[in-house]
C-alpha cells in the first residue's frame, strides 16, 4: 500500500487505550500517512477497541458500518481488546479487512502495507500466554496533559473481568527505561500535566524487582513537569509509603481513583477482589487524614450475580458513609470466558439499572458535597483549550472542575485561582490571582451564570 494515504483513527475504553492510539497514530505519520478526521473519507481506519461490556462491543460494529458508509473503499483495521478476545468474530463483520491481536497491533503499518483489501479479513492474533512484551506509550495532541502508559496486564483473575485474556500478564519496563521514556516525550510534547495509566498500575515492577513507589519517587526528583496524577489504582496496592509520599510531593496531585467495585464482603468474595471493604475504608481514612481537601474516586459494579437487595444496601451505606468524591458506576454485564457468567442467581436488568440509578444519584450528592468543601478556598487550576460559548475549562490540582471568561493564552497555563462559588451545572466559578494573590481578573465576569 503506497504511503500519503488518509489515515483515520476511533479509540473505544480507558485512558490506556487512547495512550496506545497515539503511539500507533505517530509510526503511521512517520510512514508518510496524513491523519485525518473519522468523517474525512480516509483510505485507512483504525479502530481501537474496547470489550469491558456488551456495548463496547455492539460499538466496534456500528463504528465498522459507519467508516463503510463514508468511505465504502476503505481499509478498516480493528485492534485492541476485542480484536484479541474475538478476532474471529470481528472478521466476519462485513467490511473489515484486518484483525490484529495484543502481540501484533504496534506493527500496523507493516500488516497494512502486506495486505491489499480483499474479500475475506486477515486476522494475525497470537494466544494470549505469548503476549509478554512491554510496548511503551503514550497520548498527544492534547495541549494540556499526557496520558503516559507505565504498566501493561493483570495477573489478576476478578471473576466478572476478561481484561488478562485480553491483555496477557502484568509488565512494564524498568525504572531507568521509564524515566527515559518520560524525558523523551516531554522533549516532544509540551504540556503540564502526565497521568500515569496502566490495566492494574500500582503493580508495575512486579517481575523486575522494583515497585511502583520507587518508580513515582524517582519521576518526581528526576521528570520536570508541573504534575502527576495517577489514574487508577488497586486498594490492596496503595500502600501507607505511597499515600505518604503524595501527600508530601509538590509534583503528584491530590487525587486517587480506587476501584472498589462492591461495598458489600459477600459481593467482593464472589467477585474475587483481593481486599475486603475494611481494607479500603484505610485506605480512604489515611487519606483523608494526610491531605484533607484530596478527591477520590471509586469505580462500583452493580447488578453482579447473586447481589441481594441486602447486599446492594450494605454496599450503598458503606458508599454514604465514605468520605469520597465521585463514582463511577457500572452496570454489571456478562462477559465469556469468565467466571461470573457460570454463577447463578442472576440480577434482572430492570434492576440493574434501578441500583444504578440510585449510585448516580448518590454520586452527584458526593461530587457537589466535596466542591462546596472546596469554596473559599485557593487552588492552582490547569486550563485547557475546551470551550464553550464565552468560556474555558480547566481542573484544579484536586480534580475540581472550573471555568472562567475564555482568554486563548491561559490555555495549557497553570494559575492560582480562588473558587467562588458553583454554577447550575455543578461546575465551580473562580476568581484569579496573580502570584503577589492580588485580582487582577474581574471577579464579576467570573461569576457569569
């Protein structure tokens, strides 16, 4: 396939995906393709899959269907989790032409450039047992942050997850290959912020001997950027020295994301979690005792098998009396090859989406409880380009969400601000301050409703 063709690219899932994107979008343009917009007509798509629920799934196909209508001659290539879970399945959707699993998918440009577009699909997707390399990654093209991949696997076997079959065992690279690949982007990427992604982060260094503290010490003596922020890790892997060193770093943010997935002992046994509520209520108390104003996060699964209505009770009090930021929730969906699917006592969907109604609600009560803490009081705020009729938005160093009259050279800029008060749409206003904490922006056009 000749080079300057139109390449397209459609990320489906987590943060770790859109890192991995952004990796592969760069060895296309350093082919000589152009990259061009999913709607563009490109000769090329690529879609980068995700398969945590059904719909990840039905969304791969309408994406197939869709690139066929705006460009019925294109080459579509679907990667990513369902590529490697159900490669055969994929190929059978009309209009792909390429299938590549966890092992294969770095090396699109080479498949591509091997296989002209035919009436059958190509699948190259290896058993997941031979998938235990480590291929750094990371996002661009965001002026604000990158989304900088430290760990790749799980060596986890949660019974409602097929993420191991998916992505093979936990890896990553050592410390000093790490370091190296964080100077290397920022050398290239001129941004303010690196959040630190991975399928279970907090075990990176598991098969080299070191750990994932060594590893945030070392980017915050060694990586001159303004901030880290940890997208997400395990209750049981947060240890007391890392809680301790973030609430001490001037470099990692006060934010944690902790899955809990249940607050209720029963569900988590069936769900085969490594920890008992009582561990992440600690975890959730240290915390908050070291750094006070820190946002957390909890990822919660309802509907799973056998979650009682007593169960889903206990879950829900647990959840009101933690003192968190926000949920993200999700509705339980069956997955094959896992061990949740064989488990009786199935949860009706109406009332899935009853209990997930309930922890929206509960979410939106904590989310607005923790920023009115937060009025009053001084934060630095990263503006980002996103805008919205007169204004940009941008969040704080503990992910409280912000806006302010739109000014083109604030983006990418992190200034001082105080938090005035929160609009109808649950997003604080602010007023900002110069370094001598004098206004010098008019606190009457930061109050606009």
């Amino acid at each position: 396939m000749k080079t300057s063709r139109r390449v397209a690219f459609y990320t489906l899932g987590c943060k770790l995906n859109f890192s991995e994107t952004s990796t592969i979008a760069r060895s296309f343009n350093d082919a000589g393709y152009i990259r061009v917009e999913f709607e563009e007509s490109p000769d090329v798509y690529i879609i980068n899959t995700c398969s945590v629920t059904e719909n990840a799934d039905k969304k791969c196909k309408s994406l197939v269907k869709r690139a066929m209508r705006i460009s019925p001659h294109a080459y579509v290539v679907i990667i990513g989790c369902y590529a490697q879970l159900k490669p055969s399945e994929i190929a059978e959707i009309p209009g792909v032409d390429l299938v590549l699993g966890a092992n294969e998918k770095f090396n699109v440009v080479q498949y591509i450039e091997n296989n002209e577009k035919s009436l059958e699909s190509t699948v190259h997707a290896c058993e997941i047992e031979s998938v235990n390399t480590f291929i750094p990654s990371y996002s661009s093209g965001d002026r604000t942050r990158i989304f900088f991949k430290i760990q790749d696997g799980c060596d986890y076997s949660c019974s409602f997850c097929t993420i191991p079959l998916a992505r093979g065992k936990s890896r990553s690279a050592t410390i000093d290959e790490t370091i190296l690949e964080a100077k290397t982007l920022l050398a290239k990427e001129q941004v303010q912020e690196i959040v630190l992604t991975g399928v279970n982060t907090g075990d990176f260094g598991k098969y080299n001997g070191e750990n994932f503290y060594n590893l945030i010490k070392r980017l915050d003596a060694e990586i001159e950027v303004d901030r880290f922020r940890v997208s997400s890790i395990e209750p049981n892997l947060l240890t007391d020295e890392v809680i301790k060193f973030v609430s001490e770093s001037k470099r990692f943010v006060p934010h944690f994301h902790v899955p809990l997935q249940s607050g209720s002992n029963a569900t988590l046994r069936r769900m085969r979690r490594r920890y008992q509520r009582e561990l992440y209520k600690s975890r959730v108390e240290l915390i908050k005792t070291l750094i006070p104003d820190c946002c957390i996060g909890v990822d919660v699964i309802v509907g799973f098998p056998g979650e009682t209505d007593e169960e889903f009770l206990d879950s829900y009090n647990f959840l009101l009396e933690l003192n968190i930021s926000y949920l993200h929730v999700f509705t339980y969906s069956e997955r094959a090859n896992t061990h949740a699917i064989t488990l009786d006592e199935i949860v009706p969907d109406s009332v899935r989406a009853i209990r997930s109604k309930q922890l929206h609600s509960l979410s939106d009560k904590k989310k607005r409880a923790f920023y009115e803490s937060q009025l009053g009081k001084t934060t630095e705020v990263l503006w980002e380009a996103e805008r919205n009729g007169d204004f940009m938005y941008g969040f704080s160093s503990n992910y409280v969400k912000l806006k302010t009259p739109y000014q083109m050279d604030k983006v990418n800029k992190i200034c001082t601000v105080t938090i005035d008060q929160i609009d109808t749409d649950g997003i604080c206003i602010c007023s900002e301050i110069d370094s001598a904490n004098s206004i010098y922006s008019n606190p009457t056009l930061c109050i606009q409703q």
